[in-house]
C-alpha cells in the first residue's frame, strides 16, 4: 500500500459481441494500448477480448468501476467495436505476483486467442 493509501491492482477485463474482422481488431487494439499505457496483455478472437492492465486505486469498489468504464470511454478514439462486459477480475499486486512466481514488469503481449 502506498503512502496515501492507494494500493496496485491487477484487472483482468473479459468483453463480447457481434464478430468484428481481426485485422480491425487488431488496429483497434493497439490504438487502445497507446491510449493505455498500462496495458498487461490483450488476448482476442473475432467476437471476444481479454484487456489485462494495472491501475491504482484505495479500495477494489473504487477500481472496478473505472474498469467498468474503460472500453467505453476508448470506444470513439480507438475505434472499438460496440462489446458488452462479460467479465472483471480484480486482484492486489502481491496476488497477482504469486500467481505469476515472479514479478515482470514492463512487458506487454497483444496476441490473438480463440475463446
């Protein structure tokens, strides 16, 4: 936990609808991951993405609603398609860490996934 009471959260962000072209996709995605700068990792198929990122916030409450709100606010300027959230994860940094067996920093994958 920080100083001023924030602490780091992993979010895992699950979204779906009506099957969109890859290579738009794509495009749409890395846009999202420069307008994004802590994106984890993407993983996609033609009518799903998985948007793993790092935020900060005091309470879980407090980071799972601007999670809520993440495609949507980039939905006009990285040209996303019109998904719906199907799923959010939200775990503590040190969770998160332990999953991993080691911390990794730094390293973002944008790579296509069938679901």
């Amino acid at each position: 936990m920080e100083l001023d009471g924030t602490r780091h959260w992993h979010v895992t962000l699950t979204l779906a609808g009506e099957p969109v072209e890859p290579v738009l996709l794509r495009a749409a995605l890395l846009r999202l991951a420069e307008e994004r700068p802590f994106l984890d990792s993407v993983h996609f198929g033609r009518d799903s993405v998985e948007v793993k990122f790092w935020d900060q916030g005091a309470s879980m409450l407090d980071v799972a609603s601007l999670a809520l709100r993440v495609w949507d606010e980039h939905r006009e300027s990285a040209r996303l398609p019109r998904w719906q959230v199907v799923g959010l994860e939200i775990v503590e940094r040190g969770v998160q860490e332990l999953r991993q067996g080691q911390v990794v920093r730094g390293q973002r994958t944008l790579m296509p996934l069938s679901f």
